[in-house]
C-alpha cells in the first residue's frame, strides 16, 4: 500500500511529472507539497490495492511510505510541519496563542459593536458572533439569520477585526461565506458530511467543532473531508465532550486531546472552554490549563452584560472577567516562549 512518495531534493519536474502522471492514471487525487530539501506526493483514497512497487524504482524516488491511518491528509506522516493559517494578518499557529471572542448569538449592532471595541483593545485577534444558532429547543433564541450577518460585516468594518460565524447547512454556505472571514462548524454538525465537503470546496478557513460524542479519530476524519476536497485552511476546536458527569459542568472538557492532536496531526488545535465548561467560573482556570497543554488558542464567550444574554450568559464572561483572563494567561505564553 503506497500513501506518500518521497521524492529526492535532485528529482527534476520531468520525474515528478512522471510519478503525478502514474498515480493519476491508477484513479487517485494527488496532493503535492515541495520543501526546501525533498517533494512529497501525496496519493489521496483508497490505497489498499496500490503496490509500493510500483513507484519505488521510478526515477527520482527515495522512499514510498504507508500511512494506515484513515485521516491521511490530516496526519503528521503526510504533512510533517505544522499548518499556520493567516486571516488578514493574524495567525493561527506558529507559536502564536490566539485569542477569538464575542458573544454567543448577534442581538444587536450595539452589543456587538461595543464588545468587539473592547475585545480588540483587550487583546482578543477574531471577533465570534452567531448569526444562526442551532438549539436544543426549537423555542430558545435561534439568532437574527441575516440581519445578523449583515451586522457582523458591519463592525468588522469599523472596528477591522475578522469575524468567525457558524454555518448551520449545506444551503447556507455561500450566503454565510460573504460575511465571514471563518466559518464554523458546530458540534452538532460535526457528522454532517455533506456540509463538511461544500465548505470543503471553499478556499475559507473553517472552525471545526469536535461533537460531544466524537472520537478523536472521528473528529479527524470529518476533518479529512474538508482536506480531501482541497481546502487545507482546516482548524479544529476541542469544545468538551458528554460523560456521566453533568452535575457540576455542561461538557467534561478533554484536554487530553490537545496533546494527542497535536501529536497525531499538523492542524492548529483551538479550545473552547466556555462550551467545554458551560460555567463563567470555569473559563479561566481551563484556559490556562489548556495553553499549558499546548493549545495554539482559545474561543471564549463575552458578553457586555451576562445576566441579559439572549443565549449561553451562564458561561459568558463580562469584560472585568476577560480582561482578567488575559493577564492570567500571559505568563503562560511567555514561558512558553509563544506570543500572544
């Protein structure tokens, strides 16, 4: 079974053309990735019935490797480095701690535009807002749709921060794509492949959401169909998952997975401990733990005024708490020797 083919740093076009053109005769996808001393050709799908024969004495090859995880564009094997997104100049990865906030749900240009004045001052690099909110109970608070939308883009512009937004279907994507400079995947919509492959087919950052009863090798996979159909600007969101224990969090928020992401894949790894949580109370200490962890960043919910949230205010922060949150992971970073 061939999955990579390592090509020598002397390998001419002519011989990497040759392998490209081989795999592409035999069916496959190829995903091709040059560095500075070696190319790697990567053979997307189903590989079981490929020998490595076949490749290892073509001209130029050093090594074909076998890769026997499902998730192959996502892994480490495939893509050694880690992958760093840029939107508009901030960026995810890197060594970089990245702070995302905002409220919940979008409930008026007046709160959002207030707290995405004070996250930018604070500290915070993307603003959070839904537009579109999917909930447990159909008479809860589903968001402004549109008009929400057309909000974000509004104090995008006046405050010039980029905005990360949930899209809830396939339908969707497009319209929500105009305003956001990320879109999200939710929990809920983890499994829905459908919607994994149309954002897929975008050239947009996209936020995916690990759901509450996902496997780590689950979550990778649904990761790998946004990969599969060519878009590489993928970054997953440990977000807590359900156990027997519901009496004092929401979610137990599993930050065993930030170190065995990072391990298993070259994907920035964000966390979100007010989902994670579900308690104001929580998002601090969880957020210092999940740096420490090694977490390239965190999603956390603010709100000018918690008590008054449309949605989520019990694990919303006000501004004193937010503020606190920055001067508390600080340290962190610093001795991490990260930036933030």
């Amino acid at each position: 079974m061939a999955d990579l083919i390592i090509m020598s740093s002397k390998a001419t076009e002519e011989e990497i053309n040759k392998v490209v053109d081989k795999i592409k005769s035999l069916g496959f996808d190829v995903h091709l990735s040059r560095g500075a001393e070696k190319t790697i050709i990567g053979i997307i799908g189903d590989t079981r019935g490929v020998s490595d024969e076949l490749f290892k004495l073509m001209p130029g090859v050093v090594e074909v490797i076998s890769i026997l995880k499902d998730y192959k564009l996502a892994s480490r094997e495939f893509h050694p480095e880690d992958t760093v997104i840029e939107i508009n100049g901030v960026k995810i990865g890197e060594g970089t701690v990245t702070l995302i906030a905002g409220p919940c749900s979008v409930e008026s240009k007046e709160q959002l535009l207030k707290t995405a004045k004070f996250i930018k001052k604070t500290g915070g690099k993307i603003l959070r807002g839904g537009a579109f909110k999917p909930r447990t109970s159909p008479y809860s608070f589903l968001g402004l749709g549109t008009e929400g939308l057309k909000i974000l883009q509004e104090v995008k512009e006046i405050i010039g921060i980029p905005v990360i937004t949930e899209v809830l279907s396939s339908a969707e994507v497009e319209g929500v794509a105009e305003f956001a400079d990320i879109l999200q995947i939710g929990a809920r919509n983890m499994f829905n492949y459908r919607l994994l492959q149309k954002v897929g087919k975008l050239r947009k950052p996209v936020l995916l959401k690990r759901s509450f009863s996902a496997k780590i090798s689950e979550f990778l996979n649904c990761a790998e169909y946004i990969l599969k159909e060519g878009n590489d600007k993928v970054i997953l969101c440990e977000r807590g998952i359900r156990t027997f224990d519901s009496e004092f969090t929401r979610n137990t928020l599993d930050l065993t997975a930030i170190p065995v992401l990072k391990r298993e894949t070259h994907l920035p790894v964000i966390v979100d401990p007010s989902h994670g949580t579900g308690r104001r109370d929580l998002v601090i200490p969880m957020s210092k733990a999940a740096i420490a962890a090694g977490a390239d960043g965190l999603m956390i919910e603010v709100h000018p005024k918690p008590e008054e949230a449309l949605s989520d205010g019990f694990q919303s922060l006000n501004f004193d708490m937010f503020s606190n949150l920055v001067n508390e992971i600080k340290p962190i970073v610093q001795i991490l020797g990260k930036t933030f």
